[in-house]
C-alpha cells in the first residue's frame, strides 16, 4: 500500500468530492475539512484493507478498482463505483471492524477520511 500525506484543500480536491454523491450538496468550506482530513490510499492486488476484528479509524471511499467485502470468509458483496463507501461501522458503533475487505481488482485507490 501506498498512502499519500494528509491532502490539501484545493480547488481541484474540492471539486473531485464534491462529485461524489455523498458530498455533493455540502458547501465549499466544508469540503476543504473533511478534504483536509483526508489521504489517498493505492493497494495492491491481494491487500488486505480491513480485517475483521481489527480496530481502525478510518473511513474508506473507493475511488477506482473494486473492493470484496467478507465476514468469516464469506463473500457479503462487491464495491466497484466510485464513491462506494466501507469502514464506517467501525466509526458508528465503536466496535471492532465486523468484515474483512480484500482487493479484487488490479489496482485500487481509495480516499480515507480520519
């Protein structure tokens, strides 16, 4: 995995989640904190991103490729659009990570908002 600094609230950063569906109506100060917040991950085909039981506190929004989510080893669905969201049960209950998510495509980059 290769993991960005924290990113700058640029125009051009802005403007790229604000095209997300989850972001689209927040206004443009706003943007520029949760953007602020926020690093681009790259993993590898294979790479584990959660693990479940694990802790974390990081919330993941698929930017390309395609992410399988499993819970004991069995296949629960397949994120593959951009803006797909994973990792936010963690940050909403508090509890260990409940779902593994592996990489299933070539390659994948997802943003990470602490």
């Amino acid at each position: 995995m290769k993991e960005t600094d924290y990113l700058h609230p640029t125009k051009e950063n802005i403007a790229r989640l604000k095209s997300l569906p989850l972001f689209c109506d927040l206004e443009e100060d706003k943007l520029g904190l949760i953007v602020s917040l926020s690093k681009i991950d790259k993993f590898l085909p294979g790479e584990v991103i959660i693990k479940e039981g694990s802790e974390g506190r990081w919330i993941y929004i698929l930017v390309s490729g395609a992410i399988d989510i499993r819970k004991n080893n069995t296949s629960l669905c397949t994120l593959r659009r951009c803006g797909d969201l994973f990792g936010e049960m963690f940050l909403l209950s508090e509890k260990e990570r409940c779902a593994t998510a592996d990489l299933t495509a070539k390659s994948l980059s997802t943003m990470l908002i602490q």
